[in-house]
C-alpha cells in the first residue's frame, strides 16, 4: 500500500492541472460568447457564397444535328417534258413552304414533294428567282413539323465545320455530308450545261459559300448546310462533279427574297 501513495499524489496532481485549464479556458470563452451574442443583428452582413459553376453542356455531333433535320427535309420531283428531275427542299415556315434552288423546279409541268414516310404532297411554286437560283414550293395539304432554324446573322470566323441534309432518293447516296466551309463571297463560272433549265440562269455565280471535305452530288441541289447549332447557313446549289467541293447560296443573301414568296402564297 505505501507504493500506491506517489502514485495518486501524482494523479491528482496532472488532475489539478486539467482541471485549471479548462478553468482557464472557460473564463476566456465566457467573455468571447458574451461578446457574440451582444452583436446588433443589423449589423451583420450576410455572406454571399460563391455562384456555383454551370457545367458547359457538351456540342451536338453534327451527325446527330443532320438526323434531327432529316423530317423536315424532302425529296422534290418535278415532270419536264422529256424527262423526271429530283431535287432537294427543307421546310421555312408553319405553312408548309420549302426552300429549294430555281434550278431544281425551273421548266417543270408538275411539282411534287415527298418526306421520310414516303408521303406525297402536290406543291405549288409560290415563288422562283432563276437569277439567283432559289425557288419556295409550298405543300398544297400543309406539312406538320417544326421549321428548320436559319441563322440571319454573320458567319463566325471560318473554317465551320458544317452537314449538308439531302434527299437520298435524289441523291443515290447518304442524306448526311460532313463538310468544312472554307471560304465565303466566292464567284463561281459555269460550263456550259452544268445548270439545266432557266432563262436567266446566271453563268457565274456570285458571293457564294465554298465547302470540302466530302463528295456532294446533284440531288443534294436545295439542301439545307446547318451548323453546329443546327441553323441553316446556306443552301447548297453546286458541286464538282469529281472533286469534293461544292457550294452555298449564303442564307443571309436571300432570306428576305424567301420569305417574301411564302408570304406572298
């Protein structure tokens, strides 16, 4: 028992000493939470936590952008004299009017348009300027899907990766082409017999859009090129017949002559 001594004298003591510091402690925090909770309420300035950061949200394939368009792209046939033409439209507006090139139309006995579900509309020709090669046909029975957007505002700086949407039946080929549009304001002359019919159909060419990348072919002439955001920048009027270059009529050229033939219908 006499070893146990020292030992408790020793306990008790380092006990002492905890137990003074919390006093210790305790008499500075009192004074300190004292002071908080005498603190005016209107003076407190509320602190404004930091915006959280919205995630950017990832770009559309451009592949998935031609898909999206396809509804609202159709193939246009039309009966000449001696022969069945195709071509390519997409769709303006709510009333069922498309866009295409004079080109595709000029000299025809009969307008037709037929979507992806192999339905077939009668059209009509509201409106056609040879000159600049664009033509808008309107459904005679409407056409129920959401127009294809148009950008009416500058081009960003280029190269633009871009999708030309076609008809495949007009085509003989994919409805989809990836492309780069290269360069704009670009004159382009014609040989002889490259553009069918049409009186005023011009031999050169003016302000147009170039595109590469990938083989276009003549049944894509009135098909709309998007964008990434899936916009229309241009509609898309000639091609090499063996190299991968074509171009586009800029859509900021001719949007106001476009929507003055629909709402001329």
């Amino acid at each position: 028992m006499a070893d146990e001594s020292p030992f408790r004298s020793a306990a008790v003591a380092r006990a002492a000493a905890v137990v003074a510091a919390l006093a210790a402690a305790a008499a500075i925090a009192f004074p300190i939470a004292a002071r908080v909770g005498g603190v005016d309420p209107h003076s407190v300035r509320p602190v404004t936590p930091p915006a959280a950061a919205t995630p950017s949200a990832s770009p559309v394939p451009l592949q998935d952008i031609g898909r999206q368009a396809l509804s609202r792209v159709v193939t246009v046939e039309t009966d000449r004299p001696a022969q069945e033409a195709l071509g390519t439209a997409w769709l303006l507006d709510s009333r069922g009017d498309f866009v295409t090139n004079a080109h595709v139309v000029s000299g025809a006995l009969t307008v037709r348009i037929t979507d992806r579900s192999a339905h077939t509309h009668v059209a009509e020709v509201l409106g056609r300027d040879d000159s600049a090669d664009i033509a808008v046909l309107r459904s005679a029975d409407g056409f129920t899907a959401q127009p294809l957007a148009v950008r009416d505002a500058p081009l960003p700086h280029l190269p633009l990766p871009v999708v030309d949407v076609a008809s495949s039946r007009a085509t003989g080929h994919e409805d989809l082409t990836l492309e780069s549009l290269t360069q704009a304001g670009q004159s382009v002359p014609l040989r002889p017999g490259e553009i069918p019919v049409g009186d005023n159909a011009p031999s050169v060419y003016h302000d147009m859009l170039e595109l590469s990348g990938s083989q276009v072919y003549q049944g894509n002439s009135g098909g709309p090129v998007l964008d990434g955001g899936g916009h229309v920048v241009g509609i898309l009027t000639l091609a090499s017949p063996d190299q991968p270059e074509a171009f586009a009529i800029p859509i900021t050229r001719v949007l106001g002559q476009l929507t003055q033939f629909a709402q001329s219908g």
